[in-house]
C-alpha cells in the first residue's frame, strides 16, 4: 500500500457517522440480548415465577434474545466492518455516508418492532425468523439500502484489485436479502403448504445462521490476520478454494435427519454437512499458515486476540455441525441442547468475537479519539472467551447426557430433563460473565459515541463564536 | 473487474442451486400435496382441524411452545409381532409353545417361522407390523411423524428442542381437557417435577358470582385460589386445549405403515 497516511485517514473518517450509528445500536442490542437470554435461563431455575405475565415464558424470551443477538448485533455490526473494509481495500473515502446512516437506523427501528412484536405474541413460530412482518419489511428495506450502498463502494473503488475478503463479503451482502425475501414470502405472506414451510425455514436458518455468519466473519478474519500477523495470507488459492466449498456445501443443508420429509431432503443435507470438512481443512490451513510463525504484532488482548479466537471458534463450531450429521452422532444428539451449544458457539464464539476485534480496531481510527477504558478491553475479552467456553461446553456434554437418556426409554422422559439441570444452572454462569463482557464492549462504544457527539458540539460551538470575536474586532 | 463478475456469477450460481434443492424443489414436490387413503380403510388423511383447534394453534405460535416441545416423532424401523387370534382345540399345549417363543421384534422370516411353528400346533395367529424406536416405546406415537401430519398445519409447528416431551401425539396420550387445563394453569399439580412454567395468564382469577362456574378448575390441594375466589379458563387456554387434543396423528399410511390394534366392541 503506497497512500499516504491523510488518505487513510480521510478514508476512515467518511466511514464514521455510518459505523456509529450501525455499531452504537449493534451494542445496546448485543447486551440486550444477552440479557434477555440470562432471563431465558433463569426460567430453568424458578419456573414457578415467571407465570403471570406473557413476555416472561421461555417461549418468549429465548426467540427474542436470539434474533436480538442475530439481526440487532450480528447483521449491523458485520455490514459495518464490511463498509469500512470496502473502503480501505478499494482506498477509496465512503460517499453519500447519510444512505447508511438513515438505513442503519431503520435497521435498529425494525429490530425493535421485530422484538416488541415477539413479546406481544405476533412471531411468526419460525426459528431465526421470529419478526412479524412490520419488523421483517424494515429489515429487508434498510438491508437492502445498506448493501446497495456497500455495493456501490465497492464497484466504484479506486484500487480494483479483488481480495478473498472481498469475495466473502461480496457474497454475503447478495445472500441475505435472497434468502430473507424468500423465506418471508413463502412462509409469512403467502404461506406454501405443510411442511414446505418448515423446509424452507430450515434453509433459511442455515444459510443466515451458518453462511451468512461464516461468510462475514472469515471475510472480515481474512482481512485482519495478515494484516495482524504481517504476512500475506496464505494463499490466494487456498482462499478461493475454501470460498466456493463453503459456500456450495453450507448453503445446500439445513434439514435435520428424522425429520418428517421426503427422506432425500435430510440425506442430501447430511451428504453437504460432511463435505463441510473440505472448506474446513482449507481454512485451518490457511489460518496456520497466515498466522503461526508470523513476526507481526504481538495478540496482547486486544484485536488480533479477538479475531484469532473467533477463527478457533469458527473451526470447533464447523466441526460440531459436521460431527451432528453423522449418523451416529445425530441420532444422539438431535432435540438436545447439543444444537444449542453449536449455533451459539457460531453467533457469539466466532462470529461476535470476531466482530469485538474488528470494531474495537476500526472505531478509534474511523471517529480519531481513542477508547476510554483502553484496558477494559482485555478484561472484556477474557470475560467472553470465559463465558462461550463455560456456555458451550455444559451444554454440549449436557446435550449428549440428554441425548442418551432420551434414546433410552426405560430411562422416564422426567429424567432426561432432570438430568439437564445441573448443566442448565452452569450455562447460566456462563450467560453471566458474557452479559459482562456485552456491558464492557458497550461501555466503551457508547462512551466513545458520547465524547464524538461532545466534540461536535465544542466545533459547533467555536464555530459559533469565533466568527463573532472577529466582527468585534473589527469594529 | 473481469474477475468480480465471474465471482459474482458464480456465487449467484451456487445460492440460485441451494434455493431450487430447498425451496422450490419440495414445492414441487409437496406444494400439492392433498389427502392421502389410510391403509385397509377407505378413510382418508388427515382430516381439517375444527375452528377451534386451529385458533390453538395460533396460542401455541404465539407463546412459543415450540421453543421446547417437539411434534415429530422419530422411529428406528419397523418389526413384527405375532399375536394369537385363537389357541384352537388343544390350548395347553399352544401356550406351553409360547412360552418357548419369542413373539416380539421379529424380522419377517423370524415371524413366519413362529407363525408356521404355532400352525403346526393347531393355534392361529396374526402378523403384526408395528414401529420400533425409543419414541414409540415412550408410548408418543404409533409411527414417525410424516409430511401428511401437517398437511393442513398452518403454521408448521414441528420444533427442535425437547426440553418438554415431544406433542405429535398428545391428543392421544393424554385425552383429558380437564388434565390439560390443570397442566397449564399449573404443571406441578399434575406432573411434581415439571419444568415448564404455569402459564396463569392464559386463565383468570376471579370472584365467584352468584354460582361457581361449570368452566372453573379443580385443582388440587396448594394451587387452590383464596377461597371465595374461582380460576377459569381464558378463550386462550380452551383454543390451546382444543389444539392439544386434537393431535393425534395415529393411522397408517402407505409411508408410515404399522397394524392398527382393533379393539372389539363389547
């Protein structure tokens, strides 16, 4: 990269008021779900208690904290590291930045309509696509604006070379609004018939859940390890390699065996979950070759930690998802907390993590004053790392003490839940420490937004005055 | 930018194939899908849910039952039984000759060379088809749910978690309203460790006016409301009975075949 450093600058600060808005409202919902979830959990530990008003059943609380995880921090958070992304890999300044400030803004209106609508009992019963439609319409709108937009910067980029983070995040911005409109369609506006509509929620929830979030985070991973590490990433063909392997083996799977289909839907879903392993063994490649040994920065807690974490995270979430379409292992596992544990794992160990790395590198540079708790960071970090592996880990090996007293019928269904309990009660701890790690991350972007929009007003302010002093002196 | 464009066209290959196997192929392949004969009958399958059930179904999406309870019930296969129709002129000696014999579990050879065994003896025997997997012994459905089930299922409720037993079969196992209503008011009342939470909401507390009404719950011992006070059910909780009771999905079908016990009238 031969710009000098004014261009660099000039190309993070067109990127500012967009990521603000897109990552301010990514926090607030990120430790709104957390919350949410804590809340979700805690049902397990006093059902008694939550009895008398709607919004406090586990029916409502955990659809809700997983689409506030999934559409209010995911989605935004992700679109904005690829605007940014795009305009420095392009070397070329954000144009029209009040295109994805008002969309992202109607982004969060919808997710808030979205969430409201699931407490007042308008969800739709879909996994993943819980949003009654005023929330899922605003959703698609402003996605649509936001990616058109990002689309846009990139076609018009300055350097017009592709990078494999391009590829990724290309295609990840042209998957959603596919999938979503479909998935809306068929099941919310015209409903298909029968168990169409659970297929196709199915496909969509595997291919937002899985590719969508697989594509962003190796996307954005892709951009940050070598720049991290100081090496180059290694190598372009591995990169493309596992691009389109992924992308053609993730998108074709999502119907889990037994379900009740024709069978060549979960046989063809199983087939591709296996073929998974082919992108998996590229991208450990890669990640080893880019990254180990490398002289470059050193992973202090800070983003290079994040982004090298999420990309562990996303190989042990890929290989959980394989290991359920085994035979086996599936029949073990299927209706338990095992499926849980993976999705989670992929939301918030890889996809989230990845995203905290990559904001808390790109905010200070885009908005130009530094975080205010510097040393938060760390502890935020190891705060999340500790809450995911807790989280995943009890329900995971919960999943599969489950499993096998479900598939023993001389063992009373009673104490297969009973049997959960324990490992329910440690989740929750893990829960804890992440609604922790979720406050920290948000501290530090809302005080950060506080002390721009601080800084606007001083520049208002002085502009206000100082026009006036020379008029005085003047006269 | 030659480059992009064939990334592009690619990657809008790939989802075009993944949107044609998932979406439109099973619209194709089910989208028209209409009843279906039930074996060695001339009923047909499934029957369209009465207005009320179909409301419940609206109170199960709108709490999110699925979120922990199921409505596919899985099965490993199938095997036979061999049932004694009638133990002919020597009966002693027919059930000394059960006793001997495993009559449960069988491949078909296995059941034909008991059948012939018992025939030899003078007794007469029928050849059951029955469904086999942890599931079925759970006593939650004859056979594994399929596609059929939920023709008429607007929405398709089918769930993911079984933290709550699986339902596909609930109208069945547990045909009592009453039972129901208690269960939702208060699960502890009739399951002691339950783990689903009461859904009082869904009733309402209030003072008894000049009778009790004929809607009030019995309930047991410590969920009893103060006293002068009823507990009765919201249209809610009825419509999500309704639904509740009407989920049986118990006959055969050409996919899901299995010998449908009869029970002779008295």
């Amino acid at each position: 990269m031969t710009v000098n450093e004014t261009q660099t600058n000039k190309i993070d600060a067109s990127c500012r008021v967009p990521l603000l808005v897109l990552f301010g409202g990514a926090a607030a919902w990120l430790v709104v779900g957390s919350l949410l979830a804590l809340l979700a959990s805690l049902t397990f530990h006093m059902p008694d208690k939550f009895g008398d008003c709607p919004w406090g059943t586990y029916g409502h609380l955990q659809p809700a904290a997983d689409d506030a995880l999934l559409y209010g921090f995911c989605i935004p958070a992700g679109l904005g590291v690829a605007l940014w992304i795009f305009a420095r890999l392009g070397q070329t300044p954000l144009r029209g930045a009040l295109v994805p400030v008002v969309a992202a803004h109607l982004w969060h209106l919808g997710v808030l309509v979205g969430l409201v609508g699931i407490f007042v009992g308008d969800s739709t019963g879909f996994a993943w696509l819980e949003f009654p439609r005023g929330g899922s319409a605003l959703l698609f709108f402003s996605y649509l604006l936001l990616g058109l937009w990002a689309l846009m910067n990139f076609s018009g980029r300055r350097d017009s070379g592709m990078f494999p983070s391009h590829w990724f995040l290309v295609a990840a911005l042209f998957l959603f609004p596919w999938i979503y409109s479909a998935a809306n369609i068929l099941i919310v506006g015209w409903p298909v018939r029968g168990v169409v509509q659970a297929v196709i929620a199915w496909w969509f929830g595997n291919n937002l859940v899985f590719v969508w979030t697989s594509l962003v985070g190796l996307g954005t991973a892709f951009y940050f390890l070598p720049k991290f590490s100081g090496r180059p990433l290694q190598t372009y063909f591995y990169a493309l390699f596992a691009f389109w392997t992924l992308l053609f083996f993730g998108s074709m799977r999502g119907v889990p065996s037994g379900a009740p289909v024709p069978a060549w839907l979960p046989t063809l879903s199983s087939l591709n979950s296996l073929m998974l392993i082919i992108p998996v063994i590229a991208i450990v490649i890669i990640g080893w070759k880019t990254v180990v040994g490398a002289a470059g920065q050193e992973c202090k807690g800070g983003s290079f930690c994040m982004v090298k974490f999420g990309f562990v995270a996303f190989i042990l979430s890929a290989l959980l998802l394989i290991a359920q379409s085994c035979p086996v292992i599936g029949r073990l596992t299927q209706f338990t907390w095992f499926g849980p544990a993976q999705t989670q794992l992929q939301l918030y160990g890889f996809f989230a993590i990845t995203m905290f790395g990559a904001i808390y590198h790109i905010l200070p540079r885009a908005v130009g004053i530094e975080f205010a708790f510097p040393k938060l960071i760390r502890v935020q970090h190891w705060l999340a790392m500790l809450g995911i592996f807790i989280l995943v880990a009890s329900l995971a090996v919960g999943g599969v003490e489950q499993g096998m007293k479900l598939n023993d019928p001389a063992v009373a269904f009673g104490d297969s839940t009973k049997a959960m309990l324990m490992f329910l009660r440690v989740s929750t701890t893990g829960l804890l420490f992440i609604l922790l790690a979720n406050l920290l991350f948000a501290l530090n972007i809302f005080v950060m937004i506080l002390a721009w929009k601080w800084s606007l007003v001083k520049t208002v302010f002085a502009f206000v005055i100082s026009p006036l002093n020379k008029a005085e002196v003047k006269a | 930018m030659k480059n992009g464009f064939v990334i592009f066209l690619a990657a809008f290959a790939m989802i075009f194939t993944s949107w044609s196997a998932f979406v439109l192929g099973p619209q194709l392949q089910l989208g028209r899908e209409k009843q279906v004969p039930v074996l060695n009958s001339t009923e047909v399958y499934p029957r369209s849910r009465h207005g009320e059930a179909n409301q419940g179904l609206q109170v199960y999406r709108a709490n999110g039952c699925a979120a922990c309870h199921t409505e596919q019930v899985q099965q490993d296969g199938v095997a036979c039984e061999v049932v004694l129709s009638s133990a002919g002129k020597n009966p002693a000696a027919i059930s000394n000759l059960l006793a001997t014999l495993n009559l449960r579990g069988l491949s078909q050879a296995d059941a034909q060379a008991v059948s012939d065994k018992i025939a030899a003896g003078g007794g007469k025997v029928e050849t059951h088809i029955v469904a086999v997997g942890p599931d079925i012994a759970r006593g939650w459905g004859l056979r594994h749910s399929v596609a059929e089930d939920f023709l008429y299922d607007n929405v398709v409720q089918l769930g993911s978690l079984r933290i709550g037993p699986d339902l596909a079969g609930v109208g069945t196992r547990l045909p009592d309203a009453n039972w129901q209503l208690l269960h939702l008011y208060a699960p502890k009342s009739v399951v002691k460790d339950s783990l689903m939470p009461p859904f009082r909401y869904l009733f309402e507390t209030r003072k008894i006016g000049d009778a009790p009404s004929a809607d009030a719950l019995n309930l047991p011992q410590g969920f009893t409301p103060p006293a002068g006070y009823e507990v009765v059910p919201k249209p809610e909780a009825k419509e999500l009975v309704a639904y509740l009771l009407s989920l049986h999905a118990d006959v055969p079908l050409y996919d899901a075949p299995f010998t449908p016990v009869v029970v002779a009238k008295p």
